[in-house]
C-alpha cells in the first residue's frame, strides 16, 4: 500500500517550485536567487520565546507602513511575499473551478501556488517587448468568468523589464469589480519607477506584494507584505496562520525598517545599481552575447549564442547562475543576479574565457 493513493490527484504530477537553493551546485559565487551579495548586521533583543507572538507585530505594520506611505491597516505581514501569493489564491479562488491569469515569463510561484490548490492556470504570454498584451488578456476575462486573480510582476521577474504605467492602470479598469489585481513589487526599491500604493485608494481590488527578502537583504528572514485596502486585508487575515510572524523575525524586521536601516538599504541599492552599471557595460563588450535586456532590478538576463554552454562552463567554476534556457521565449538566456563588485569581475572574467 503506498500514501500517494490517498494523496490528491492534482498533486500526483505537480513538479515543485525549482529554487535557487535546490538546485545545488558547489557554488563560490551565488548569482541565482536576486539576493543581496551582503548580509546587513543585527542583534536579537528578544530572550525569551514561552508565549505567542503578536499576530501582526504592532511595530513592525507601524514601521512598513510609514516606509511603503500606507496606513498600518492597509498592510498583512506574511512568511515572505511568497505567502501573500498564496493567501490571495486560497482567499479568492474556488479550487477545482476557479483560474488565475498571469503573464509569462515571469515569477514562477504563481503557477505553483495556484496548482497546489487546485486552481487552474491561464497564461497570456508577454508581448516582443515583454509588455502585457492587454488585447488578449480582455480576451481571456470576457470568455471566463472563472479568472479571479490576475499576477503582474513590475519590474518583471526574470526579465527585469519595467510594465506600461498606462497598461497597468488600463489592466486595473479592465478587471474592476470583476477579479483580483496583484502588483508583485519585490524588486520596486531597485526601480526609478513609483510603487502603486497610490493606486489601492481607487482600486478596492488591488493587492501589492512587498518583501524584505531582495533589497533589504533579508532573504533568510522569510518577511514579507501584502499592501491593500482595509476589506482586502480582513479578508486575508481569516486564511493566514494565526501566528505567523516569529518573535525574532519581527525583532529584526523592526530594526531594518528603523529610519536608520531603511537609510542602509538605500545605500546597498545604490552600491547595486552601479555595480549593475559596471557589469552591462562589461558585458556589452563580449561578442558572444546576442541581447542584454533593459533592467529596473538587481540583475540582467542576458541571451547568448550559445546559453548552455555558459551556463554550464560557470557551474562548474562554481559560479551559480539562473539558467532560463528552458523558459518559452527565452532560449539561451541566462539571468545573472548583480553580486559584489569582485564577484561580478569574476563573471566576466570566467564568460571571456570561454570566447
Ligand atoms: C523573491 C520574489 C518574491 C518573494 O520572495 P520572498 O522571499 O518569499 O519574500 C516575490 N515575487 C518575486 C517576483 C520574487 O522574485
């Protein structure tokens, strides 16, 4: 007798979200995963754990809410932005009947989330240019009346591109009383574009996802945010764990979002962003690199001749990188998260070796 008979069928098949981490390799560099290169420093001031936490740590939605200009009601704090995908979907959508749209190429936790509830996926591929086809999206919601959340990533994962602002505001009329919009802005502190918190006053059906995992270097804190307004927020808060937020996560996620750690963060962005400056150019300069695609992130996806064979050779240097060849559209590319100054020297030193 084995379990997977009782397990359920949408299960049986699902292939897992492939991590960074997973994925292995005897890494030195690790460029896969768009985590900070440098780790900022904390202390826990917590000592004892004998009682719950606070469901939302009071200080915590103070502090975001002041960072991200909402108000402490307008915000879930959740184990990572990973979580809020997924409380969205429990939240608003019928397994086994209801569907979720987003846009590949994109974040691949949308697609998983969705399937473990058993929610069906509808895709609408990114145009040329790695914008919405808006034309074909309306399409899909005028011919199913089972699409209940709609998944943007600005700027984009894996390609970094930055969304429309007019596309985004048309999306969020096409969709008004009629399905959910979520605006995945994990990598927004990178970006000179706005975030759409401006947007949630209007926009009752509105969800942004925030986290303290890329820009705040904080991956291992597992801490993100959901953004929305006040009836979007009670509505997630009656599917989330009822505590979710460790004591020392809230103790440290407090500290980052002190001004004094937001004004750190700042610094590392900048640092990022003319490191990410040195590394385009350097790789503009190397022949075998077909396109280097704009970016508003804390890495580039870059096409090459030959993909696998870069990929590959840098693996086995241990120099880790996301590999995308297998992503419809995006043969040959590979994304490379911007490390260190020295790390990245190292990327392009290894790729001109195999010129
Ligand atoms: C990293 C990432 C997230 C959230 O990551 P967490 O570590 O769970 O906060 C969400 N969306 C995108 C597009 C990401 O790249």
């Amino acid at each position: 007798m084995t379990i997977l008979k009782l397990l359920r069928k949408n299960l049986l098949n699902l292939v897992p979200y492939q991590s960074a981490r997973k994925l292995g390799g005897q890494g030195t560099i690790w460029l896969n995963a768009n985590e900070n290169p440098l780790s900022p420093h904390f202390h826990l001031k917590s000592e004892s754990f004998n009682r719950y936490p606070e469901p939302q740590p009071q200080k915590v939605l103070e502090y975001y809410a002041d960072y991200s200009e909402v108000k402490p009601e307008n915000i879930l704090i959740t184990r990572g932005g990973d979580e809020g995908i997924e409380l969205i979907i429990r939240a608003f959508c019928e397994p086994n009947q209801d569907a979720v749209l987003f846009c590949p190429p994109t974040y691949g936790m949308y697609a998983v989330s969705a399937e473990t509830h058993g929610v069906k996926l509808i895709t609408i591929n990114q145009t040329a240019n790695f914008q919405l086809d808006l034309k074909r999206i309306h399409y899909a919601l005028e011919n199913s009346s089972a699409i209940k959340v709609l998944f943007i990533c600005n700027p984009n994962n894996p390609t970094g591109t930055l969304l429309n602002h007019s596309d985004i505001l048309t999306l969020l009329e096409m969709t008004r009383h009629r399905a959910i919009v979520v605006i995945d802005e994990a990598y927004i502190e990178f970006s000179s574009s706005k975030s759409y918190v401006l947007e949630l006053q209007n926009n009752p059906h509105l969800a942004i996802i925030r986290t303290l995992s890329k820009a705040f270097g904080l991956a291992g804190l597992r801490c993100g945010f959901v953004l929305a307004n006040p009836e979007l927020i009670r509505i997630l808060n009656k599917v989330i764990a009822p505590y979710p937020i460790p004591i020392p996560v809230a103790d440290i996620a407090e500290q980052a979002l002190l001004p004094q750690g937001i004004d750190k963060m700042r610094e590392r962005v900048e640092d990022i962003l003319e490191n990410r400056s040195w590394l385009i150019c350097e790789l503009k300069k190397i022949s075998m690199i077909i396109e280097i695609f704009d970016t508003a992130a804390n890495y580039v996806l870059v096409k090459f001749k030959d993909g696998q064979k870069v990929f590959n050779s840098l693996w086995e240097q241990g120099i880790i990188l996301r590999d995308q060849n297998k992503v419809s559209g995006l043969a040959n590319c590979i994304r490379i998260t911007v490390g260190t100054a020295e790390e990245n020297r190292r990327v392009i030193e290894a790729i001109r070796n195999i010129e």
